[in-house]
C-alpha cells in the first residue's frame, strides 16, 4: 500500500477477495476492522452471504471478480488465477 498508493491506511480502501474459505473469509475480518470496503467472490453462496452478513461486502459473480475496479486485488480461492487470460482484466493497483 505505501509503495504504490502512497499510504498504509486501507479506510475506505476498496479491496476484491476472491473466495471466501479460511483465507480469504479471515483476510476479510482483517480488512474490514481496518475500515477496508470490500467486494466478495466465491462459488459457495452460503460463505457469500455470510460475508454480505458480517462484513457489509458487495458481491460480484466468480468470473466477474477480475473486472471490479478497486486498489486491491486478493486471489484467495485457487491457484494460478492470475494468469495471461486474466492479467488483462485486472483493474487495480495492487
């Protein structure tokens, strides 16, 4: 965050977490007590919802998740997702 965004505060910070198991549902309480927006994905509807329920996070289809513009993108669910089909598709800065 400081070196590309200039800033170690993620408030307000909007941050995409693909997948929403141990990792990526931890990563979220994480980043939502750091005042983080958060913007969800992952093919398990019911860990969806529950992340909608604690961390007020928008949702996005799995396959959409690379488009979201935000600063942070976080691969949380499979490997090797980031890729020469879904580099190009990233919007983000990190």
């Amino acid at each position: 965050m400081r070196h590309r965004l200039g800033q170690d505060d993620l408030a307000g910070r909007r941050v995409a977490v693909q997948g929403m198991g141990n990792v990526g549902s931890t990563l979220c309480a994480l980043l939502h007590d750091a005042g983080a927006r958060l913007v969800i994905a992952d093919v398990n509807e019911a860990a969806v919802a529950d992340g909608v329920r604690r961390f007020q996070a928008e949702v996005v289809a799995p396959n959409d998740n690379y488009g979201v513009e935000a600063d942070v993108f976080a691969p949380c669910a499979l490997g090797a997702v980031i890729n020469d089909d879904t580099v190009g598709r990233l919007r983000c800065a990190i």
